[in-house]
C-alpha cells in the first residue's frame, strides 16, 4: 500500500513539474506578445535608434591610421611585431621553396603511393589522378602558395595546440581558462578572425597565417587534453609503480596511448586551416582561395570552378592523408612499400636536382570554357525556364519575396527592438535562468550600440530561412536514414565528401544556378549545414537503446506513434544538438555569401576587409556577428540542456 | 612473531586513509567505534583504511582477502605508496616511505618492490617485449641488455616466442604473466599483487595460482597479495588477514582461520571453504616425539591434503603417518583432529 501511494506521489509530482514547464513555457509567450502589443501600441520604437550608436568605427579606424603610420618606427612594431610577421613570412617561404624544389610528378606519385598505402588501391590510383589534374588545369603555382599556407598553418597549430592541450590536463587553472576560451572561438565563424589581425598587420600572408591558426587550433588542443585525461588510470599506475619520473610516464606511457586522439585533432585542424586558408584570400593570403575569389567577383564562373575543384582535391588528399596517419595498417601492401617508398624518394631528388619543377604546360587543359558555357546555357534556360515562371530565378525571387524580405522586416522594423530584446531575455529565462538572460539582452543592446541592428536583423533572418530549409530536408533524411542502414551507408560518403568542401568554395556551384544576391548565399549555406543536420539526427535516434523500441512496439505502437511518442522526445536533446550546429554553420556561412551580395553583416565585414576606410564599420560589424553567434548558440545549448531528461539520483 | 618482526621488510603501523574533506573528524568517529556508513553520513568521508598494521617478513606471502569495498585495493596502495595514507607509517626494506621524498620514492620503486595489477595495466602501444622492458628503461638500462633481460623473463613465464606480439593480442591468462614477468623484470624484493588473477577464468585462475607457486619456491620473494577469493588466499598464504570495513578482523596461518575464526564475519567464509582441499597433512599432524611408528599404518607426503588421507583413516583407529618429501616420517596424523576441523567447518 505504502508503495502504491508512494508511486502515485511520485507520478503526481512528475507531472507537476511537466504542468509548470508547460506554463511557464505559455506565461513566456505570453509575455512576448503583450511586449510586442504594448511597443506598438503606444511607442514608435521600431528600428534601433541611430542616435544611440556609440560610433565604435571612428576610433577603429583612427587606430588603423595610426598603425599604418607608425608600422616602421614605433616599438610595438619594431621590437615586437615584425620579427613575428618576418619569421613568419620566411617560414612560409622557406616552405614554399622547398615544395617547389621537387620535380612536379613527384606530387601525384606521393600521393598516390600515399594513399594506396593507407586508403587502398583505388584511393591512391584517384589521389594521383586528382593531384595531376590541379597541375592539368594550370593551377599548379597558385596550389604550392596555399600548400605552404596550410603547411606552415597545422605545424604552428601543432607546436602551439599539443604543448597547451597538456597544459590545460596537467592544471585545472589553465583548463578553467582554455577550455571556455575554445568554446567561444569555435562558436565564431572564421571569417570575423581576419578583421583584427588585418587591423594590427594589415593585408597579407601573415594575417592569413596567424588568423587561420588561431581558427585552426581548438581541435587539436581540445583532443590532446581529452586523449591524456582517459588515458586508463592503471597504466599511469603501473608507470609510477616502476619509478619513472613524471616526464617519463607522460612521455613513455601517456602521450602514446593519447595519440590516436591527438590525430584525430590534427585531423579537424587540418580541415578547419583548409576552410580559412581559402577564406584568408580575402584579405591576400594568395593561392587558390585568391583565384576562387577574383574570378567571383568578375563573375567568371569556370576559373571559379576549377579553383574551386583545385581547393577540394587538395582538401580530400589532406583529410585522408591525416585520417590516413592514425589509422594505418602498415601490414598491408608492405612488400609493395618497401620498393615502392625508396623508388618515390629518388625520383623526387633526381627530378629534383634535374629541375623538373615545372608542370609542363603540353599537359594543360581547362575546363572553364565548358563550365562557362553551362553557366551560359543555365542563365539562358533554366533561370525561366520558356517563359514559364519557373526556375531559378522566379524561385529566388519567391523565396526572397515571401520568407526572406517579409521576416527582415518582421524583426529589424515590425517587431520594436525593445521586444526583440525583451524576446531574447524571455527565451534566455525560460531556456536557463536569469544569467543568460542578462547576457543575452546585453548582447542585443550591444548589437544596437555599435549601430548593427538593422543588418543584424538581415543576417539573422537570412538564417532562421536557411536553418528552417535546412531542418525540413535533413531531419526527414535524418530520421529515413536511422531506420535503414542501406541508406546510411548510401549516403555516408555524399555527407562525408560535402563536409570536407571549405564553405567558401560551396557558393562557386551556387552562383551558377543563382546569380547573386541573398538567396545563393542561403542555399550555400543550406548545403554546407545538411550533412550536420542528417547526422545528428541520426545519431540522436540510434541513440534511443534498443530496449525501449522493444518495449514501445510490445505495446503495439505503430511506426509512426514510436517515432513521434517515444523516439522523438528522447532524442530530442540531440536534435537540439543538431540545430545548434546547424544554426552555426548556417550563420557562418551566410556570412561569408555577404562576398556574393548576401548583404547584412557580412557584407559590411568583406567591405571592412577590403577598403581601408571601412575597416571600422567592418570591425563593428565582426562584433555583431560574434555576438549574434554567441547569443544562438548558447540560447539552443540552453534548450538542449532543458530537454534532457532528469539524471538518475 | 618477534623474530619475524626483526627480519620484516614490510611493516605497516597505524595505517589510516580517509577521502573526502573532513578527514580528521572522520578518524576520531572511526576511533569512537563508528561505522562507515555513521561516519559518511556525519562529515561526508569515507574511511577506506581505518588503523591497519601489519609485518611482512623476507620471503612470506601475505594475502590480505577482503570483499569489495573493504578497503583491501585502498590499503595495497597506501602500502605502495600510489597513494598517500593519512596517517601512519609504512616502511620498506628499512626505510619509511611515509618520509621519503619523490626522488627516494622513486629509487625504493626502481630497486626495491613492483606490482601487478587486476587489469594488468599493460601499455597497449608497447610490445610485449617493451612492456617487460618498461622497469629498466626508465632506470636507463641500454635497450640490448634490457631485451635480453626481457626475453629472458618471457622464458620464465611461459611465454617464450610472443615478444613482438601487442598485449591486447594476447589471452587474459598471457597478458597477466606479461604483467608478472614485467614485474620480475626489476628484480623487486616486494611483489604487490593487487587481485592479480580476478579478471581471468577459474581454470586459468588456477594454473596462475600454481605457476606464482612453484616461481615463489624458486625465487623466495616478499609478497602481498590481494584477493577476494578466500580459497586463493588459503591456497597462496603464508598469512593471511581478513578485512572487514576498512580493518582487519583477524590475521592467521589458514590453518588458524579455519580452526578458530575470531568472530562470525570470518565464520561465514570459513564454513564454504574446502578445508579438505586446502589444508595438507603437514598442518594437522602431531610430530612424532619418538613415538613407535607400527609399519603397518598407512603412509603419506607431507603435502597431501586432508581429502587424500581421509580414505586411510575411515573405519581405522590407526594414525597415517605423515612423511617428508625426501621419505623419512616426520608426524603423525590422527582421525579424530581432522574430524574435528572438518566438523567445525559445517556446524
């Protein structure tokens, strides 16, 4: 009897606790709409008020003149600064010489014999007829500038990142500073990291260098002090037991069983130094990244492709190389190797020391002109397609008309800016508690202070449109691809292959089919978050143990009450996880479209970056994307967190 | 027991550790006479080891057997010095860790003891080889002689021809005489055992247990061993101490355990064991004293279990006399004393 009533209790006071989430939940809405009631109401607050910008641009840019200036004389550049920038700079040209010294068929031999090695025949027979072709198409020069970029790139974010990953594991101090500190640099997307580095060096590789390793460096910290804390304990034990001294057990037990992980982050880092290096052309990092660039904004859309299929060779070989690493199983192929690795290596001295650097120019051959005519013929054809009203173009002018447009006024005019911040503050207080809550009503005010209201509300709606879009393709394909394995394994290297693209190369095809303007920027963005989307709801599925989809369909559920009653909600937590990542990649990307006329912040950051007399509006506008990106991502984080179930007691 | 304690090279005195915060107010709860869970509840502590001492002398096997949480895995290691205790001392070979600094620590843990562990603690990246080098490299020893040593010790434990294997390609059984062989490899005069054989199936249980016999007979280390398997502590001990909640109950000869447990705690273990099995001739035997030996009785080793002599004494009132492995008699084994133990064994 005492257990009946016991459980009863206990099920009351569960549904208690449901009961209040759900008010609480309605008295918040409630909430947002008297808020927005009231302000229309009786106020004129609709667009921030422009007397309240602090005007954080003049100072920027009095600073900017002021460094330019004192560039050759004053000792913050003399003593402190040059040197970097001149060390750097002779590494990369250092590195640069080098790689060209080599004869340039021992490129496409390297890799392949590379990867048949660590992938497999067909990996290496595809890795050499991949590096041939970016010779092929005459972009040979253009590969070695941005091989040297990325070279010098992951060795710095590796002589950095491992030295403070076990930093941050050997001292809880340095852990409590790093580990926040990372989290917030990965939230931001790459490109804001060049505006403050272009402010203090100015254009350049140097810039390029430090932003994209400071971009780069998260994933190999966070993975080395991850891989040496779960290193077992009874291994550690049985080092100490033996006398060895702490260097010994960190060197001889420790740092050998963490390097699988340590890859693993030199792995990501790559593949985050390949997205910025590109990015980095933005502000003259040079290479493929500067032709990809160049050829967008003169609208040449063939020589943007075949950088652009120069940039994803060369990430495709980079991530397999370092995935290759890890995982390698030198036991295959050995015989193979063995003649095979010297024969590769004296090829490359003597084609080296015969001066056969050069890729001979009887080989070229460009596939631009073609790409230019099916960029033609698409413009012609399928922008509208007869006459018809449908195509490209109308759907853009859809798309832009009924969601796009429509929701930038909805938040940056229809909406008062009091009650959008007032609806910030109120999800901050349902999602957590008074804490985000304050930060995110500050943040919004600081968007308004710096004069970014109005293009925060742009970006902003420009990625609730490419998130929403996003969330109705891949957790449909998501939720398919988690009830069929063969589907999973069907689309494991589409999403693998699309997420090793660097976003900046994902508008090339886009601009194509779109033209410019904010809806290229949005599908871009779109295709860069999909395989995010997808695989985590997947994951957040799979994850529902088996046992309970046992026990749902014991009760005769149907396929569609299981997935909505028991599946759904138990992982909606991960799903959370998968808006969060959607969200920031939407919002990276969107940003980087301000490049193609996606306008908002974006725009006005390329503009920061590329005229020198902007570089304070662009510096403001870099904050606001921080902080916009802050603010989303620590609002879904909150909401993830809320979806969990209680913990056990 | 003094001359023991002259020649011991371990000695334990006082031992207490305590997690948590309020260590102190737990011990003086603990002294008072409180239990653990009385004192988690009071100060949030948890008193691990609460007063332990024991000696060790040059040579005995010393099995602390003790159920899971008894404090026997916390106790090993406060002996090791892996972790600190709160309060007393350990002393090793004659010199007191308790005192020593890192640098003499480390010098007492290259020269003098080595452990092995429940779940081996191998090192995945090592060869098997490498893994039994490990003692001497971090001493410095050259990566030849070392090898050798290695290989050597792999002959040793049966494990000849895996070297150049990776442990986690080896069974449960080989990866734990790569743990004892890595062990030995430093030469130690204390062995710690920390449950070394409860990871591994009972028949591979029992052939390490025979093996770490026959390699004690040979090599007449100082060992500490630590089990929760009463019938191995019986099998293995010279003397062996049951603890209970963080002390020890009682510490006994097996045959003192199994003939007079001191309370109930080490009753309940006692009345499962197969004292037939475990106890030999030898330990019931009453020693000749020139007694007229009548050549008709039965003859046995000194080693037989209690199991094997039985036959002999059923439906005879003859004693079973009791010989030395080389054949002279050397006692006397009457019925009505292993009657006695085998029905205090089943009340």
């Amino acid at each position: 009897m005492a257990n009946v009533t016991g459980a009863r209790r206990k099920a009351n006071g569960l549904r208690t606790a449901s009961d209040s989430r759900l008010a609480r939940f309605i008295l918040a809405v409630g909430a947002i709409v008297v808020l927005i009631l009231l302000f229309r109401l009786f106020t004129n607050f609709d667009v921030f008020p422009e007397s309240w910008d602090i005007g954080l641009a003049d100072p920027i840019d009095r600073a900017r003149r002021w460094l330019i200036n004192n560039q050759t004389s004053h000792w913050l550049y003399t003593v402190f600064l040059n040197p970097i920038t001149d060390a750097i700079d002779w590494g990369i040209r250092r590195l640069e010489s080098i790689l060209r010294w080599f004869p340039w068929y021992s490129y496409p031999l390297f890799t392949g014999v590379g990867l048949w090695w660590t992938r497999g025949r067909v990996a290496g027979v595809l890795g050499l007829a991949g590096v041939a072709l970016i010779g092929v198409i005459d972009l040979w020069e253009e590969s070695f500038a941005t091989l040297a970029l990325m070279g010098v790139s992951v060795l710095m974010s590796m002589v950095i990142g491992i030295p403070l990953g076990i930093a941050a594991w050997r001292s809880d101090a340095v852990a409590r500073v790093v580990r926040p500190t990372l989290d917030a640099m990965q939230t931001m997307p790459g490109f804001v990291y060049l505006i403050p580095f272009v402010l203090l060096f100015g254009v350049g590789r140097v810039p390029a260098l430090i932003s994209t390793v400071i971009f780069a460096l998260a994933p190999v910290v966070r993975l080395t002090e991850v891989g040496l804390r779960t290193v077992p304990q009874v291994t550690v034990e049985a080092s100490e037991m033996f006398g060895a001294t702490e260097r010994q057990t960190l060197r001889l037990v420790r740092l050998p069983q963490a390097r699988p992980a340590i890859f693993a982050g030199m792995n990501q880092t790559t593949m985050l130094a390949m997205s910025m290096v590109v990015i980095a052309a933005f502000i003259g990092a040079g290479g493929l990244g500067q032709v990809v660039l160049r050829a967008m904004q003169s609208i040449e859309v063939g020589k943007a492709s075949e950088a652009g299929v120069a940039i994803v060779i060369m990430a495709i070989v980079l991530d397999r190389f370092s995935t290759g690493i890890a995982t390698a199983d030198p036991g295959r192929d050995a015989r193979a190797i063995k003649w095979l690795a010297p024969t590769v290596s004296a090829v490359g001295i003597v084609g080296g020391l015969l001066g056969h650097n050069k890729f001979p120019e009887s080989l070229n051959w460009q596939f631009a002109p073609y790409v230019d005519d099916a960029t033609d013929w698409a413009r012609d054809n399928l922008y509208d397609i007869g006459g018809s009203g449908i195509g490209t173009g109308p759907f853009s002018d859809f798309v832009t008309l009924e969601f796009v447009t429509p929701l930038r006024e909805l938040l940056a005019s229809d909406i008062p800016w009091p009650a959008m911040i007032g609806i910030g503050v109120v999800l901050g207080l349902w999602a957590r508690g008074i804490r985000l809550a304050v930060g995110i009503g500050a943040a919004l005010f600081a968007i308004g202070f710096l004069g970014m209201w109005a293009l925060s509300m742009d970006t902003l709606a420009q990625t609730i449109v490419g998130v929403a879009i996003t969330l109705a393709i891949g957790v449909p394909v998501g939720i398919m691809s988690s009830h069929n394995d063969l589907l999973r394994t069907a689309l494991k290297p589409v999403l693998d292959f699309f997420q090793t693209i660097p976003s900046f190369v994902l508008l090339v095809p886009v601009i194509t089919l779109f033209h410019v303007g904010r809806i290229p920027g949005i599908i871009a963005s779109v295709i860069y978050a999909l395989p995010a989307a997808v695989h985590y709801t997947d994951l957040g599925l799979r994850r529902v143990p088996a046992d309970i989809h046992e026990a749902a369909e014991s009760f005769g559920a149907t396929r569609s009450q299981r997935l909505r009653r028991v599946e759904m909600p138990l992982a909606a937590p991960e799903l959370m996880v998968a808006v969060n990542q959607v969200i920031m990649l939407i919002l990276a990307m969107v940003v980087i479209a301000g490049l193609v006329g996606g306008g908002g912040l974006g725009l006005e950051a390329v503009r920061g970056l590329r005229r020198s007399d902007a570089v304070g509006r662009g510096f403001e506008a870099g904050i606001a994307i921080v902080l916009l990106a802050s603010i989303l991502d620590r609002l879904t984080r909150a909401i993830a967190d809320r979806l969990r179930p209680p913990a056990a007691v | 027991m003094d001359t023991a304690n002259e020649t011991a090279q371990v000695r334990v005195e006082g031992v207490w550790k305590v997690f948590g915060r309020k260590t102190r107010e737990a011990k003086e709860l603990a002294e008072a006479g409180a239990t653990r869970e009385e004192i988690q509840t009071a100060t949030g502590s948890v008193v691990a080891v609460r007063d332990v001492s024991f000696h060790v002398a040059a040579g005995e096997t010393f099995v602390v057997m003790g159920l899971s949480g008894s404090g026997k895995s916390t106790l090993i290691r406060c002996v090791s010095h892996l972790v600190a205790p709160t309060k007393g001392t350990v002393e090793l070979c004659g010199t007191e860790l308790t005192q020593a600094d890192s640098a003499k620590l480390r010098q007492l843990r290259r020269q003098k003891m080595a452990m092995v562990f429940q779940h081996f603690g191998l090192f995945p990246h090592r060869k098997v080889v490498d893994n039994v080098a490990y003692g001497l490299e971090v001493q410095g020893v050259d990566r030849q002689d070392r090898q050798d040593r290695a290989r050597e010790l792999l002959d040793t434990v049966g494990l000849e021809g895996w070297g150049d294997h990776y442990p986690q390609q080896l069974s449960g059984g080989m990866q734990q005489r790569v743990g004892l062989a890595r062990a030995l490899a430093v030469d130690p005069e204390v062995l710690f055992f920390d449950e070394p054989f409860s990871a591994l199936d009972p028949l591979i249980r029992r052939d390490m247990q025979d093996e770490l016999i026959d390699l004690q007979m040979k090599l007449q280390r100082t060992l500490v061993f630590i089990t929760h398997d009463f019938a191995e502590a019986l099998k293995l001990a010279d003397r062996i101490a049951i603890m209970n909640d963080g002390a020890f109950v009682q510490v006994g000869t097996p045959v003192e355990i199994l003939t007079s447990p001191a309370d109930d705690y080490v009753r309940a273990f006692t009345q499962d064991a197969p004292v037939a099995k475990v106890l030999q001739a030898c330990t019931l035997m009453k020693p000749l004293d020139g007694a007229v030996i009548d050549p008709g009785w039965p003859r046995v080793s000194s080693t037989t279990p209690l199991e094997a002599a039985l036959p002999h004494l059923l439906g005879s009132t003859s004693p079973v006399v009791v010989c030395d492995e080389d054949g002279p008699p050397v006692g006397l084994l009457h019925g009505d004393d292993v009657a006695g133990v085998i029905s205090e064994n089943r009340p």
